[in-house]
C-alpha cells in the first residue's frame, strides 16, 4: 500500500531548528566540539522555589488528574495579577486569559478560530518560523511587512496596500523581535491599534520575551495601549521569563470574544497543563522578579563579551537591547547568502549560528546568534572565529 501524505504538508518547510540540530550531530558525528549559538533555550536551569512547589504539588494525588484546558483558576488569576503588577492591565481571569502547552500551539490555534481559507493574515518578516503554519494549513494567505534596520525593525503599516488592508483578518507583531531583538515604541504600538480598529482587524502580540532587557530598557504591553483590548490578544509564556522551556507553560491574554474562540478550539483538540506545572507556574508568577533580573546581567555580560570579542574582527555588530539573540548582517562582504555562511561557520570554527533567510526573506542578508551559552564559550567562540579566518577590515 503506498500512503500518500496530504498535500497541504508540502507547504511546509523543514522546521529551522531540526535541521539545525540535524547539522549539529553530524558535526559531533565527526568529533566536533559545537559551540551551538543557534536555539535560543536557556542554559540555566528554573528557579528553585518553581521546582519545589512542582514536587509538592506532585506529591498531591488529587493534582494527577485530567487538567482543564482553560487552566486552573488560582494559574488564571495568578497571570490577571501579574499584569496588574507589570504592566498596570487589569484582566478578567475568568474571560481574559486562557492557558495554552506552549504559546507556539496558542499562535497556531489563532488562523483556526479567526480565519477563514482565503482570508489574509499580516505578518512581519522576518518573523519567528512558527508563525507561518497555522495561517498555510488552515489555507489562509500571508501578506508580508517587511523588516528594515533603518525603521527599528517595525513594520509600515502606511505601506500595506488599502485591499489588503481590508482583506486581512489577524496582524501578528512580536516584541521585543525573535529574530530582530527590536523593541517596539509607544508610538508605533498606538498606531498598531487605530490601524486595527479601523480596518477590523484582530492583532496578535507574541510576547515571550518580554522581560528580557537590557539598559535600563522596558518592553511595552499591548494591551497599555488605551483601546487595545478592543482589537488585541498577547502571548505570553514562561519559557524565556522565568527559564521554563522544558515545562511547556504559557497564556495568552487580552480581547475576550477572541480568548472565547480559542478556547473553544482548544477544547475540542487540546488538554490543558499537568496541574503540579501549573502550580509551578503560579508560584514564579506570585514570586519577585529577582530571578529575571540576574538572568537578564547574565545576558547582558555575555551580550557585552561577544559584541567585543567580534567587533575585533571587523564584524562592526550593534548590542541588541533585549532577548537573548544578536541579529546582525552577515559580516563578510564576498557572500551574501546566509545558509552559506551559517554552513562555513559550522564547518571551519565548530560553531552553529542560524541562517537570517530562515525567518523569511527580508532575512536574507542576516544571521542570528544566541546569548545561551556562558562568557567562556562566548570568548571561545571568538577565537575559534578569529582562527578560522572570519576576520574582516574595519573600514
């Protein structure tokens, strides 16, 4: 018997991150040592007050049970509280904010509650490599906002064509920017909105960075925005704020018309969270920010060392002011295409950075490099660079 797959599969790419970690373990196949600068999953480990009401949580037999999909009450208020302590947003635990395993699945599930096949999502480009599926399974259109250093990394919403306008049902933004490390304005943030408003669209803010900063920076809510609510949801998770990648726990939040569609969604092809997790989870939610904070200088230094350590090479990088991620263009001027590289980088210093086109095509040009690895590494990196022959005049 020969199977035959679906055909919508074929609109799907090879995720960026399995065929990095496919080139890593040839590579260590060979008896490289990888330096992997190339997924942004945090190298040190969660908290350990998360981690202790995990096991006590577990210990309870009564928490083993099926979860609710919508997430537990006391988790629900736990995110109402904590936008009220970070950003100043009140939300409605119990209409307002809806748990999702992961917020990739809750950015996928988005095209399944608000789009119709045909129907035209706005998204920027680059953008973070999960943001294309949902929209091509459900047989939706993307209609791309380019990405340009010289407008902060924020898309022109004034050079989106009226029809498209019109034709679009969902906006997706993310800030601060995987891969971008942008932070967002006010300004735009408002424009964002009226623009929404006006032309009925739902806009969706991937937030899950939103505590990394670096500075004396702060990243924005959406939902700040005076109105916001009318048109919004946010993303958020604990993955990247309290070093959670593993847990699989996040939330989105905002308009309660599109948290009810979710929900609904969700409900028919998801489970909730194992509730020790979820408990877990309201346990860093209700704790200080301290643990963010020591991260974010860790990061901070690591960011300092690198940016050093390669613009003594010539790579001429500018300091990201938040996320773990350095997004740079490709520092030298005989190749233009980022997969190449990216694969000569990997093959002459042992060293995995992620090609730009592979966050789209405005990409192109440019690679990402993570903050996930310690100071030791990073100057490791450098040498081997430096040794390799990446170096490149400073004029």
């Amino acid at each position: 018997m020969e199977i035959r797959l679906a055909k919508r599969l074929e609109t799907l790419p090879e995720y960026l991150f399995d065929m990095l970690d496919r080139k890593k373990a040839e590579a260590q196949a060979k008896g490289v040592d990888v330096i992997d600068l190339g997924v942004g999953d945090p190298d040190k480990g969660s908290p350990d007050y998360v981690v202790e009401a995990l096991i006590e949580a577990a210990k309870n037999p009564a928490n083993h049970h099926y979860p609710s999909f919508k997430g537990l009450p006391a988790f629900r208020k736990a995110v109402a509280d904590w936008y009220q302590r970070i950003y100043g947003v009140p939300l409605d635990p119990n209409k307002e904010v809806l748990l999702f395993v992961g917020s990739k699945i809750g950015i996928n599930t988005v095209p399944l509650a608000l789009c119709e096949p045909g129907d035209v999502v706005l998204c920027p480009d680059p953008c973070y490599t999960a943001y294309h599926p949902g929209v091509t399974l459900i047989g939706g259109k993307i209609h791309s906002m380019p990405l340009f250093r010289e407008n902060g990394f924020m898309p022109d919403l004034d050079a989106v064509p009226e029809d498209v306008r019109w034709a679009a049902k969902v906006m997706l933004l993310n800030y601060p920017g995987n891969p971008t490390a942008a932070l967002a304005t006010r300004k735009f943030f408002e424009k964002a909105v009226d623009f929404a408003r006006k032309y009925e669209i739902v806009v969706v803010h991937d937030a899950p960075y939103s505590q990394t900063v670096f500075d004396g920076n702060r990243a924005m809510s959406i939902l700040e925005i005076p109105g916001a609510k009318e048109v919004a949801i946010e993303f958020n998770s604990l993955s990247k704020v309290f070093n959670m990648t593993g847990w699989r726990i996040a939330y989105a939040v905002g308009n309660a018309t599109v948290i009810q569609g979710l929900g609904k969604v969700k409900s028919n092809i998801d489970m909730g969270v194992f509730e020790p997790i979820q408990h877990a989870a309201i346990a860093a939610l209700k704790g200080s920010m301290d643990f963010t904070k020591r991260m974010n200088e860790i990061y901070q230094r690591r960011r300092d060392v690198l940016v050093e350590g390669l613009n003594s090479l010539g790579w001429n990088v500018i300091a990201p002011p938040a996320t773990f991620f350095m997004w740079t263009p490709i520092p030298n001027p005989g190749i233009t295409s980022s997969m190449e590289f990216a694969a000569a980088v990997l093959d002459k210093a042992g060293i995995i950075i992620s090609p730009g086109i592979a966050f789209g095509k405005n990409g192109e040009g440019y690679i990402r490099i993570a903050l996930t690895r310690d100071e030791s590494r990073m100057k490791e990196a450098v040498k081997r660079l430096r040794d390799a022959g990446f170096v490149y005049s400073q004029s």
